[in-house]
C-alpha cells in the first residue's frame, strides 16, 4: 500500500511538471504528451531504483528507449501513409501496429537480449 501511495505521489508531481512544460511549449497538441509518457516513466524509474536497484532501473530504461523509438517509427510510418495516401486512420493505424511490434521485438532481439 506504501508503494502505490509513493507511487501515486511521484507520478502525479511529474505528471504536473510535464503537463505546465507543455502548456509552455508550442505547439500546443504537445501538452498531452508532455503530460503523460515521460512523467510516468520517470515516476516509474524512480520507483524501480529504489525497489530494486540502479541495474535493474537500467535494464528498464534501455526497454523504455527500445519501445519509444520503435513507436516513433511506427507514428512516422502511420503518418505518412495517412497524408501520403489519405488513408483512412482505423485501417492504417490497426495495420501497421505490425511495424511497431516488429521494430519493438526487433529492437529486443539487437540490443536487449
């Protein structure tokens, strides 16, 4: 119970301090994603270092990199198509979730294994 508190406490202070980062950036469609994938990760490293130490928090970071490039990779891809080919977005988007697994597995199998 301690450590879902802690949790909660963490992640709600970096989640206020990425949502105010965004608001001060432009353009504004940032704000949303300021305020949600990097404060829970961090919140979550944090929290992984002190449950189990700085290798394992490594570990975890190297997998949260993995998984954030091969979604940029997969957001470029959907991005493109859809203005490229004006696709429309289910299809495209449910589509090519095959491009951000593979990457993701793919990015596991080179550098995480």
């Amino acid at each position: 119970m301690k450590e879902l508190i802690l949790r909660f406490l963490i992640g709600g202070i970096y989640v206020c301090a990425f949502s105010l980062l965004g608001d001060l950036l432009r353009p504004k469609s940032f704000a949303g994603l300021f305020g949600a994938a990097p404060s829970v990760a961090l919140a979550t490293l944090g929290l992984t270092v002190a449950a189990e130490g700085s290798a394992y928090a490594a570990l975890e970071a190297r997998s949260m990199t993995a998984g954030s490039v091969a979604f940029f990779v997969y957001a470029s891809c959907v991005s493109w198509l859809m203005m490229r080919y004006k696709l429309p977005a289910l299809q495209t988007t449910g589509l090519l979730l095959i491009v951000w697994f593979g990457c993701a597995f793919g990015l596991w199998f080179l550098c995480l294994r």
